[in-house]
C-alpha cells in the first residue's frame, strides 16, 4: 500500500487505488485527510496552491496552525461535533494564513470517516479558493455600509415596503425626527405607523397609495406626518414600484423631502396676499376720502392739488415701509423717521426717541398720514416754518402689565421755537383725521393743544405688547 493510502481502514484493489490517487491528485479542490487531533495525512497539490506551503511542510503541520485566529473557534466547534456524532458533516467559510503570512478564504466542508469498529479515524476535508467571491462580497458589504451610512445621515426619508405596504427598511434620520426606532416600523403595516395614525383619513390615502404603487403606478402627493412630540411637519412624499429585470414589480419605494418651510411660505404669501387686497380696497377708500375733502366747494380745484398730491405721497410712502417689511409689524422709530424725511426733506431738525414699539400695519398707515399732516401744519404755520425751530417727538408704554397682551401708550408731538400758534376757528381734513383716526385706530384720545410756544399733539391709547418693549 503506497504512503498516500495510510491510514485507510482496509486495502483497496490496486485499480480502485490508482482511480482513488487519480481523482485525488487532479481535482480541481483542494482534497485532505486530517487525523482527528488535527494534523494533516494527505493533501493534494491544490491545496499546496492555496496555502503555500510545499506538501512536506504541510504533512508536518495541523490545519490549527494555519487557520486565521478569528476563524480557529468556529472551526473548533465544528469538529468537535463531528467527533461526538451530533452532526455528519459541516461546511464553512473560513481564512488560512498562508506561507508569505497573506490570507486567503476558502470554503470548506468536512466529514468525519470511522473505523470498522466506529472510532474516529480522520477528517475529509474539500477546500475551495474563495478569495474572489469573498473579495467581491466584502466589497458589496462594503457599499452597502456606505450606502447605509449615507441614507442614515440623509434627513430625507427613504424606505422600503413589501408589494403589499409592510415596511421592511427606513433610514435612521427621520425615525429620530420621529422619536421613534426602526422596530416600532418595521414587520408592520406602512399606513399604521407613527407618522401617519393620527388621522384615519390619512391612513386611507397611503392606504390607496400602496395599492396604486402595486400595480405600476408612480404616486405623489404633499401630506402632514406626526413628528416627535406630536409636532406636525408638511413632506412632499412619493411612492414608487421597484422592478426587477424582467420588470416584475418586487416592492414599493417611498421616499419623503421635508417641505415644511416652503409650505410656510406658501401660505405666509396666501395671507400676504388677502392683506393686500384688503389694504388696496382700504387706501381707495382713504383717497376717496382725500379727493372729497381736497376738491369739496373749492373755487380752484387747481390750488387744492398740491395738497392731494402730498397726501397721496404719505399714504404712498407708508405702503412702501410695509411693503419692505412685507406687511409684518413695524418699527414706530422707523415708521416716524421716514415720514418726517419724506414730508419735510429731511429729519435733521427732529427730536425723535423712544422705546421699541412696533406697530400693525393699518396703525402703522394711520399713524403715517396724521405725522404727515402735523408736518405740513408744522412747515406752513409752526416751528418748521422758521428757521430755528424744531419738532420733539418722544413716546412711552408707561406701566406696561407683564400678562396683557396690549400696553398703554403714550406718544407726545411738541413744536419748539417756533412762532406762537392759536387755535383756529375751525377744524380742517387733516386735524380731523389727526384727532379722529388715531384716537380710533389706537382705542384712546387725541389732545391738540395750540400754546403760545408751540403745537403740542398728545396721544393717548392702547398699542400690542408681543414685540414691544421698554427701553
């Protein structure tokens, strides 16, 4: 018997063991016997190929000693079993170090031969390279992880359903906006989880979604889903089919971009809009009512137009300072300097201070058109008219409760050095409107008191508090 059948439990015919040595040899595996404390019996050239090592050095070694460290335990285990007949056979995917000190992955199935007398008498071992497959498969792993790691960090929602809407796979970001994990999703019904069970009516359009995706369509629509906290935040969702190659629909693709701030816009300029055609309608009614008492029983309607003009030129500025604040509250500091510089030339001979106050904005287009006319009255007949006068403007939210949503409101026009004034005989368009609309506008009283030293306008009234504050 040659050296290459020790070990065998009988002799075989001479023909049988040249067939048996044929096979061995020329397979295209690598093909051992391994005795039962691990140490190699016979190995053939291919397994010389994948180790390294010349079959000599093999014949002298145990396959413990070239097994990767990470992969001895489970081999281990694997012949322990065989050695105590709970399995037959095992197969694995395991590293040898080779030779050079590399590793290589194989594939390797053993069984355990017995003895006539049913001991233990050595291991088959059939090891096939794997390097490239496993190279291939780790790269693809590697993606994946990648991929993985990229949709996880991507805020935008992105999953996967079955044909049928269970959720198999979301990516983290959004369960975390959620406040929720992926096993409160996944194995369950896509229209029942958290984002969507707050409204049934909701329920039943992902609901109708799923079924219109099953069957090829490409579904979109913008929705509300449930964040953490309750919080509701606008996403523009889509639900796809995912084909296979023969273009079989195998799952369903929904995917989510947050559009929570443009819908915000959308109906921040929805509201934008209403005002300002509310605000057209409101400023042809003020003209209306400038061109009634402008051109009323005047005999030179030429000579009134000048004043028209002005007026239209106030209320016109007013619009522009809302406009560019896009009719959000504002400033009375800025509302009161560009009205003075627009009716004057210029705000070099005014006083102008006090604390924050903002103002909406048809109080803000009141206000405009009353300091308006205090300046004309001011330029033709007050402190403006002569060269060392000046206007004081100063106000106050004196007394101001902390848990009221309005502060009483104190603002003081005061005309120094200016010629004496008197009290006219009687009232025109302007100090009516002075008097009239802002006593109205601010829910309070208009004072116009003429003093020799000059006009004081005292207004008295009532102003929001959510952004106005003492200085």
């Amino acid at each position: 018997m040659s050296d290459s059948m020790q070990g065998l439990a009988s002799p075989l015919p001479a023909a049988v063991s040249d067939a048996y040595r044929a096979v061995f040899d020329h397979a295209a595996v690598g093909l051992a016997r391994v005795a039962p404390d691990g140490s190699f019996i016979e190995v053939n050239d291919c397994v010389c190929q994948i180790t390294g090592y010349h079959r000599e050095e093999l014949l002298g070694m145990n396959f413990q000693a070239i097994t990767h460290p990470d992969d001895l335990g489970e081999d281990l285990a694997n012949t322990e079993m065989l050695l105590s007949g709970s399995q037959q056979s095992y197969a694995m995917d395991k590293r040898y170090v080779r030779k050079d000190g590399s590793t290589v992955w194989v594939r390797l199935s053993g069984s355990l031969m017995l003895t006539a007398a049913g001991e233990p008498d050595y291991f088959v071992s059939v090891i096939s390279d794997i390097s490239a497959s496993k190279a291939a498969e780790l790269e693809l792993q590697k993606t994946e992880r990648q991929l993985r790691r990229v949709l996880d960090q991507l805020f935008a929602f992105v999953g996967l359903l079955t044909v049928d809407g269970v959720v198999l796979h979301a990516n983290e970001a959004p369960l975390k906006a959620a406040g929720i994990t992926l096993g409160d999703v996944v194995g369950k019904r896509f229209e029942d989880a958290w984002w969507w069970s707050y409204d049934p009516a909701i329920q039943e359009q992902v609901r109708q979604s799923i079924a219109r995706a099953a069957a090829g369509e490409l579904v979109r629509f913008d929705v509300p889903v449930r964040m953490s906290e309750g919080r509701l935040m606008y996403i523009d969702f889509q639900l796809s089919p995912m084909r296979d190659e023969d273009g079989r629909i195998i799952g369903l693709i929904p995917s989510a971009i947050d559009i929570d701030q443009r819908k915000a816009a959308e109906e921040h300029n929805q509201l934008l809009l209403a005002e300002l055609n509310h605000r057209v309608r409101n400023s042809l009614t003020i003209v209306q009512h400038f061109a009634r008492h402008a051109f009323r029983s005047v005999a030179d309607p030429g000579g009134a137009l000048p004043t028209f003009e002005r007026r239209l030129t106030a209320l016109g500025a007013a619009h522009t300072l809302l406009t560019q604040a896009q009719w959000e509250p504002v400033s009375l500091a800025d509302l009161i300097a560009r009205t003075v510089a627009a009716a004057c030339g210029g705000a070099d001979r005014f006083v102008i201070e006090g604390p924050l106050v903002v103002l909406p904005p048809k109080t803000a287009v009141t206000l405009s058109l009353a300091l308006h006319e205090l300046c004309t009255n001011a330029v033709k007949y007050g402190a403006l008219s002569t060269e060392g006068g000046t206007v004081q403007v100063a106000w106050d939210i004196p007394g101001s409760e902390a848990d009221s949503s309005e502060a009483d409101f104190l603002l003081i026009w005061r005309e120094v050095d200016g010629p004496a004034v008197s009290q006219p005989e009687k009232s025109g368009f302007g100090t009516r409107m002075i008097e009239r609309a802002l006593a109205q506008e601010f829910h309070g009283e208009v004072n116009m008191g003429y003093f020799p030293s000059g006009l004081v306008c005292t207004l008295r009234g009532r102003v929001p508090v959510a952004e106005s504050r003492p200085a």
